[in-house]
C-alpha cells in the first residue's frame, strides 16, 4: 500500500497556530486548569409543546424518557447511565436554556465558583433536585455570553445498552458535543484552551499573512470534541451532536423521518463531513432547535496529538463529498438565555466572513 | 402496529393508467410478446480514453476486468457470471453504443429481426467474436431512436461472489437497468409495455383531466426495472444502473472517489427516491457518462403486481428525504448513435414539462 | 485483480448432473409444466399458543399483523403487498399445516387439480375465505407427502416498504423458501424439475462413481430458491426462510432475542452458506418451529444458469466460515399433516447418509 | 418504553467488589499512580516468516505496512497518526515479545524506571531507534511476568483515516487492547488498578461466600479496557483487540478469510460479547498468535462509572447469543518473553477454575 499522495487534504504538519495550543494541549505541562472538566454532560433546550417535542424525539427518534414533570422532559442515549443528557423546557420560544459540563469532584464546583467570581462573570447556584436527578450545580455565564452549568452529582439510571429490544428510531448512544456560534472564535478558543484545559483536535483557519481560527474543535474527553466553535453571529446554539454507533442508524433516521412525514426535518445530510471525519446529519425538531446525528470521528487520547489544520477554503472540510450546505445551516441558530433572568443574550455580530468562499 | 396514515404517499390503490399496461403487464393472457427478452445484458459506453476509463472503473469502483482490446474494456460485477456487462469502447467523445438485451433462445433472436423489419426499423447482425465473448447478435434503432441490441449467447466468466478476498471499491454486483430521456414517454411506455411484453413496476403521471404517463419503470426479470423511460429531450442515455448488495457500498463509493479527488464524480446522491425505494448514488465517469449505484428495490414477481402510481408533483417521488437534484442531473444526458453508421441520432424536445414544478 | 485460484470451492465448470435438469432446467425447451407456479406464497405453521406466538413474530421479530381469527394468526413482511405470507394455526402440537404456492391464474387451479388427480394423490379444495384473504385454493399431498396449496386470488393489503416509521425487529421483509426434509433427494429433485418446472440454482451430491443428489435448491421466482430439498427424515418441514435487506437486520435480531431473555431461539448463525451465498440465522419460535433470517443470494434470471455443483463433504457449502452447525439442527424438524385430516404424514429414513462426514 | 425487566443480565447496581477499585478508580482521589500511563500504544508479536505474516495482516485483513526491517515488520492501523501498533518479529516460534505503553512525558519514563527497580522487578532500556520509530523506552517485567515497554516518543506516520481509497480488507482502525491470561487475577486486578492507576470497567466473580475476581477489564484510555485479565495458566498473552469501525467490518473479514482458504484463522465468532458489548472475531495469526477485531463498546470517561460485575456462570457474560467458544479459546495462549534474555517465562497454574461451568 503506497502511502503517497498529491493532494492530502488537511495539513496534518503545519506547526499548529492556535496561540494557546501549548498551554491548553499539553494538560499538565504547566498550569493545570482551576477546576477539572470531564466532558459535555446534558444541554437543555426550550421546546414550546413538551408533547410534541416527545413525539419528535422519543417516538421518531428513540431517545429514552426518563422523567417528565410539568415543565421538562428529561431524555437519555441507550448508553448513557445518568438520568439525563437532554432537556427540553416548556417555554414561549425555542432557544437554549443552558449547556453542562460534568466536572470530577464537588470541589471542583467551588473552583469553578471561584474562577468565575474571580472573572466578574454572572455566577449562580442550581439546588440539587431543580433539576431533576442532579445534585447542586453552579451556572454561569462565560465570557462569549454562553449559558455554561456545571455539575458533578448525577442520578445514575438503567443503562440499555444491551437492552437491544428496547431500542427504537435511530438508536441514540450518547451526548457527544455543541457546537456554537462565535463572534470572535480566536478569542473563545485561546480561553478555552487556555483558561479550562480544553485540547484542540482540528480548526480552521482563514487565509493570509495573518490567519485566524475560523472554528474549533475542542475537547476534554479524549474523542474530537465536547465543544466547537464557529464563526457567526453570537452567541447562539448551533447545534448538540448526538452520537450513534454506525451510518446505518443515520440512514434509518432518514427513512423515518421522510415516512412520518417530518422531511422538513432533514436539514443537512447525510453526508461526511471532512472535519473530525464525522458521518453527519443534521435535524431541526418541531420548535427549530437543531440536533446533529454523528459517528465515524476518533480518539485523541495522545497528548500530544497535534491539531489539523484546515484551510477555510479547502472545499472538503465541511463536506468531503462536495455536497453545499443549506443557507439555513450557516445562518439559523438557537438563542441563549442569560443564566440571571432567562431573557435572551443579544447578539453580537462576527469578525470574521460569516461562512467559506466555497460556499455560494 | 398501525397502519393508518394520512398522507401515504404514491397510490398504490388507484387503476393502472398506462393504457397499454392491461396487455402489457398480462404476460401471458392475450398475445405473447414476438420475442422473448430476458433482461438488460450490458451496455457499451464511449469513453475517450480506456485507461483513464480503467482508473475510474476498476481501481476506484471495482469493476472486475474480463478482457481488454484495442479498443474496448470488457467489464463484469462481482455476480455476475457471463463475459461483461459493461463495454466501455473507445471514442472520439462519449455518449451510447447501445443497450443490449438478453433473449431467451437464437430462436428469439431471428424473431426479433422479423419484428424489426416488419416495423422498418434499422436492423444489422453483429457477428459473434466482434464484441468479445459474445454469439452473434441484432443491433436495431428502437422507434424511439435507441440503439438496442439482443444477443443470446455469450461467454460465462469466473463469478466472483465469493471470492471476497478480490472485492474492490464499490462492491459493484451486476447491471440492473437502464434510464432513458425520451420525448414521448406515454408512446414508448406503450410500446415497450404492449409490444415488447415489459411490465411496468411504477410510473408517475402529470395532474390534470387528461393525465399523461411522465416517467415510467419497466421490467423483464422480476424487480423494479430494466428499463426506466423519463421525460426530456431525446433519445439519450441518462444513466446505466448497476446494483450492489448494501446502503453501505454505496457510502463507501463518496468515500473512496472523494479520497482520490474525484469529488467531482459525485453528482447526486447518497439518498433515497421514493419511486423504486432505491438508495442511489449517481456518478458521472471521466468522460462524464452517468452511472447509478443502486440498492434496496423490490421483487415484482407477480403477475398482478399493480403499478404504482406518483404524482409529478410528489415531492417525496424523486427524492424521499427531500434533497433537490443538481440542474445537471436533468439537463445532462448521453446522446446515442445511429446502429447503421455510429453517428449521433438527432434530439427532439420533449412533450411535456422537462422536470416536476417542485424542482427549482 | 487475478481470477486464478487454485481451491475454488464449487464447481461451476462441471456438467450438471440433475438427471432431470436439461428438461427442468430449459423452461420452454421441450414441455411445459402442466401448470404455472409463480413462487412460494405462504406457510401455515401450527402453533400452541397464539398469544406467545405473537409475542416473538411480531413483537420481537417485527412480522406485521394484518388479521387475526379465533385461530389464525395471519402475518406479512414489510415488503409484500399481499394478506399473509404466514399463517400461525392453533393446534395442540407444532407442524406444518401446509406450504402454498402462488399460480398464475385461476385455470392453472384447474390444471393443478387434474395433474394431482392424474397422479392419484389426495386432493382438496378449500373454498374462498376459509382462509382470511384469499380466494378458493386446491390442496395436494405431493408425491413425498408435503402438504402443499395452490392459490391465485388473495386480498391486497397496504405495503409497508416505504413506512420505515413502522419498522420493528428484524425488518423482514417477505417470505423466501421453505426447505424440506426428504428420504429420496434425487426422486423429489427430478420430479420438481421435470414435472412442475422448478430449476435448479444449486446442488450438493454425494461422492462416488455413483453419485446422487443429496440437497437441491430449486426455484420458480429467479433468485436461488423457492424449495430446498435435503436428504433427512421426511416428509418434514426443515425451516421457512424470510428475506431480510441487510446484514445488519440480522445480527439486530441475535441481539433482541438475546436481550428479551429468548437466547435459545438462536440454534445457528448468523454466518454465511457456501451455498447461496447467505447470510443467515436459525430461529426456532416458541414451539420449536425453525425460521431462518436469510439475505445475500443473488438472482437467477438466466434461462441457461447452470446449477452450481457442491460436493457433499465441501466443507465450505455449508458453512462458509467454517462453524459447526449444532445437531439438532440436522435432527429436528417439523412434522407435516395430511391434507385429508390433518393427521401427521409417517416419516421414513433417509435414503443416503444423514449429513456430512465433515460433521461431527 | 418501559424499563421494567425481570432478568437482567449483569448486576449495574451491587457494590464495586473489587478490593482496590476505591483506590484505582479514584483516579486524583488519594494517590496519584507513580507514572502515567495513556494507553496501550503496540505489541509485538513472534512470528517464523514475514512474508507469511504480511500476507495475512496487510493483504487480507488490511493493516498499513510503515516499515520493514531484516527482522521487523511494523504496521498500523487507518486511524493512527504513529509508526506502528503491531511489530512483527521473525523469532523461531510464536508468542509475545512484549507488550507497550504510551506515558505521558519523558519524565514519566524515570519514574517507572525508579518504581519498577524499587519493585526489585527487572528493568532495561531499550535506546531510541531499536524499535524503529520509537525514541528510549523502558522494558520491565511486570510482577505478573508480563514483558511491558513504556515509550513516550514516536515518529508520526500518516494517518489514513480519511484515505479511503487504500482501505483494504477489515479496514482495522487501531489497537484496542491486549488479554491476558493470569494464574491469580485478584491480585494483578488488585496491583493494576492501585499501583498503575488503570480503573476497572467490568468484571467476572466468582460465586460463593468468598467471590474472586475471575476476570477484569482495565482501562486508562476511557473506553472499556487497555488490558483485560483472564484467571488462566499464566503469564501468557491471549490476544490483541484492533478496533474496527463497523459490524460489517467484522463479517467482511470472515468472508475474505474464508475465500481466500484461510478458514482456519476463524477460531470464534462472529458475536457478541455481553462483556464489554463488543461485536468479536477471533482469529489466529498463520502462527497460531490470536487478534481480536473489535467493535461497538463504549465510553468510560465518567470518574464515577462503576463496574460493572458478572458472575462467571451467566452465560450472556461471555457470549450474549448463546454461542459455546471453543476449546482452543479457552486453552491456547502466546508464552511471553523475559525482558532480560528473550527466552520464555514459565507458566504457572491458574488458581481458580479455568472456565466456567456453562462451558463443557
């Protein structure tokens, strides 16, 4: 098997940019971070018809109902063994309520209180039970005006992994990621890496003498990322990636879907994205909250796995097959609520091109 | 489970329209057809240059190599036990050498050239040797302007379908059918139907008091088609379909040519119509002739298999999942020579509307 | 890619040896079969309790129910169009009821019935409705005791191919074959070739200078098989295959049975046949009776597909991957009932030995 | 959905047994382990021929050749961006050479020189460039007699992952882990997890008043296992896991082996582990080494994930479809090398039973 080749893709040597990188990659090289992230542990989003955000979600897709009160539908993936990784609040518009990271131990909470505090940043703390199955949380609001929770207790909950006759829809595994829109995506990954120990897999940078980072992937469990960045009006929602074991389950949730009559519902895919190698789809549900289908991407254990560095105008790394992405991915997100009072955070316009030349 | 559902989407209850379906689809009950056709054999391509033709064929999709000429590449899939499938023969610019069928007997074979003459077609004998592996066969020009050809004997080749350790690429199986712009679709409907002895599987029809048959899917041997007839300037090919055995063939194939920076090969697809149920992924070669690869259509081995019927303006007919075909795909199609003389048969425009008003 | 091998496993090269092939096999060369047998319609297998039947058909399985009667069960893949494709009967004892083949049309019912009487075989006809769905039907005893129907009218009833919301299970999609246990392999080969116009896809015989048929696959639709015959006790029913799309369909169905504690209804597989091609699984339901999960054959439309020879002690013909096959599932079977009375048919032994030397 | 379940399988909620999990799963809790390690980064096996070796690992079941020594050759899988996870060493019989692990920093490298020689276990230097593309790394046997290297530096190699037009065969991405057969499990669980700070997934007990590890799945990378240990005449290794992407990954290596008259290499599976939930096959190298190709397990990244515990006769433990393993599996192992002098370290007998009583 030759390993030659003209036109490799990404350039996997490059010295890697992000400023930060040495710092946030090396993980313990230096300073470690003031408080220990895990991973992406749940995102609550605001539904506006808890019935129909059910409908969408348990019955056409397979999530797993583990409980519902008045006002939130607490959803898991057949692999996961806590009591929720999605959240869907009643509310009078869709949007983003919050996005929570798992930390490794209760001090970690009052490290992350503090570092917070120390920033001036908005800080509040959630009782045990306000959400449901969880211990005390802190939430705060980051420096790019994203809603971030933090949390270590966490109901554990029947994991259905080899509960094979239980799965439905498109077989949900597991939360693996957010993807959000940043105004300013250098400034969010160096504190990112920087500030919380984050790792980067793979970014994108833009053209000239002097290149900026255009997205990110970043990560703290050792796969391509609990969290991506991308240039765009912010701060806003992407979308949440879940993931699925294999394509044939994104398949089926195309066939599903169409067959429900939920086309509408198929935004984006299925496709392979360049980046992270993901097979990809992407679905609005009912209230336009987007959700992403994903696997196929890989582990980033080694420490000093170096980031790929992507071109922004290298036309396959949103879309390996050539395949053009939909005006609404680039420009349609979900809002996200002020951790203070729920009202929406204003959005703030991006320095940088909103979206690649290669991209009519 | 249920099986209600308001907006099912072909109707599968109303009468057949083709109005030549009743003799057509009998196969037995009234006249026989004047001879008996088998299935679609293979197709003779023009390519303008075989090795370039051979990149794209065999190392990338894995067609497996019979025989090599001067001037022509002999082709097979991996099931298929018989000399090619496909012949790919060298030209000054790519298009159609024709289409050639299977017939039952040689008996078939001095059949159809009495049918041919009868109805003053071009009619010449090919004799055996002149395409490798191949009895001697009757090329004519179909009314519609085709260049057929029906052949009875020909050469078996090693079949391949167990010897996995030579699979390649795309896992391409056998040749499954053809796909042809015609002017008139309802005339070649009925004439294929009531004098050719085809059944028809599926076939979408224009609204109105006097609905006309748009597209139309034939069959010989017992599954969806061997011969797709659709609406638009003709006569042209629009694609040769082979068939592979999984969805996940088909992904492998955007994989493998978007790996070798034949992006551009990708012209639509993977995705799922609603007609035929397909999964399809369309590819044009280096000369830009359009093959599909295809999987997951159906059996129509009963005599009272009753076509099914779509809207033109269904959306969910060309495209199950809702993803718009590129311009290209209903503009661009092969022309196809004169059988006497190898010249291209001229075009004529096509009777109705080129595409559905659901395409933009 | 090289087509040389030293140890291909079947020959293909080989005459075909079924005494009765060259007549069975031409299908038009020399008589036609007194009738027209389409392919296998449906199976009627006896059940204990119906309740529990459905509980492993349909709930776990994915089978679609389209009626149920005090005492029959009447089941359908997502594929078919048609009322049933499997009848469960209460009875007080697992058995075949009967296997029933669709003709063509309503006088070949009437050309059956004379060729059964010409024979002196026990006759019945089963008037419209009796069973649900279909039209006036004639049964037979065949001439190796097999209980077998003919029927042309049955009811429609709503194709769920493209209702991927309703998918459950394993997916199957339609009834494939049903493979029998018969003491005289050669006899019932001739007789099905010569006599009704099945031909033959595949074969294995036994060594020797003498050597004799000791299983056939046999087929009226054009994939490998609508009937297998194999040397054993008989008359038996061995197992009823269903059709499956995918690989994946099957290994879902290990890992559900598995999940919902019916671990023993695995009795083999999933693993690939030498012969066929398939990929299957062994089921056994909760009487015993065996169905097989089946995908990955290919089709046979060729009228001069010569049959594919296996040597009875090729270790690859049954079991490509090379595992054990478990001895019941050469010991164990269902019985069949008489068309008179419902009775069970006495057994005799086999004429040749009961499985291969490379068994143990 | 309804979590309801009489019988399941392993017992999520039972009280971690094993003794020195508080500790080991701690993970930063109490001591931290002495160096840390990543992950398994290779192994290096014995083999008699090269050639013979090559054509099974890179021509049939598709591993990437980085380089070949008079003695060596290295390989890799798609997904690695490093030299090699497999060395093959001509040696004049099987068995392991050694077994490596990635640390995190040179530094970690001295400290696991300083722990083992404070052990009094044998240690030595193997200087940068022997194993080629490795920087220095430390040999040592393991309290267990297992030969284990730590390396921290490795040369890059390019990761193919996205070069999808040189997959071949199963497409192995990367290594997973080794499996090793220990006489006295307990304590090696007990003295990997507290000493070396892997944390455990799951495990096997014995029954009794007194249970015993019987076996144990050990990770440092959050999957479920680095290294797996099996109560088994010891030390011995039992086999590698390479991941692999997909199901079909698994059977499409069946299928080449099996044409290519390798059947022999089949020992067991296709199946499911209940274990680990991983999609198996076991095959044995032309030497009779053993690999396992792997796939469909989960994440371990939570600090809180407990173990999961199996007792050693539920029989969906070790094969959740109810498929006996053979004798050889349970029988057959590589003998290892000491570190000091290459010759093989002598066994020892296993304390417990060596298998469970569903096995016979």
């Amino acid at each position: 098997m030759s390993d030659e080749r003209a036109d490799s893709g990404p350039d996997e040597r490059r010295d890697a940019r992000p400023t930060a990188e040495a710092a946030g990659a090396g993980g313990g090289v230096g300073g470690r971070p003031p408080f220990d992230i895990v991973r992406v542990g749940h995102v609550e989003l605001r539904v506006t018809d808890l019935d129909r955000a059910r409908a969408f979600y348990v019955d056409l897709l397979g999530f797993v109902e583990t409980e519902r009160t008045q006002e939130v539908l607490y959803l898991r993936g057949l692999e996961e063994r806590f009591h929720h990784s999605l959240a869907l609040r009643r509310a009078e518009s869709p949007g983003l309520g919050h996005i929570a990271f798992r930390v490794r131990s209760a001090d970690d909470l009052a490290r992350a209180e503090a570092f917070f505090r120390r920033l001036g940043r908005p800080v509040r703390w959630v009782e045990a039970g306000a959400e449901a199955g969880q211990g005390r949380a802190l939430r705060a609001q980051d420096p790019f005006g994203f809603p971030v929770e933090f949390f270590c207790e966490i109901d554990e909950a029947e994991r259905l992994l080899q509960r094979f006759d239980a799965y439905r829809g498109a077989f949900p595994m597991r939360i693996d990621h957010v993807n959000l829109f940043v105004p300013d995506v250098q400034a969010a990954h160096d504190w990112y890496t920087a500030e919380l120990g984050f790792r980067c897999s793979e970014y994108t940078e833009t053209a000239g003498a002097q290149p900026r980072v255009w997205a990110s992937w970043l990560f703290r469990k050792p796969n391509v990322h609990d969290v991506a960045l991308m240039n765009g009006a912010g701060p806003r929602l992407h979308h949440v990636g879940f993931w699925v074991a294999d394509t044939a389950s994104v398949l089926r949730a195309c066939d599903i879907l169409a067959a429900a009559g939920r086309v509408a519902a198929l935004e984006r895919g299925p496709g392979r994205h360049g980046i992270s190698n993901a097979f990809f789809l992407y679905l609005r549900d009912p209230d336009g909250n987007r959700i992403e289908l994903y696997t196929g991407d890989y582990l980033t254990a080694d420490p000093d796995f170096r980031p790929i560095r992507w071109s922004l105008d290298d036309p396959r790394r949103q879309t390996f097959w050539g395949h053009a992405a939909p005006p609404s991915w680039f420009e349609e997100a979900s809002p996200v609520e002020d951790v203070r009072d729920g009202s929406f955070v204003p959005l703030s316009e991006p320095l940088l091109q909103d979206r690649p030349h290669t991209v009519t």
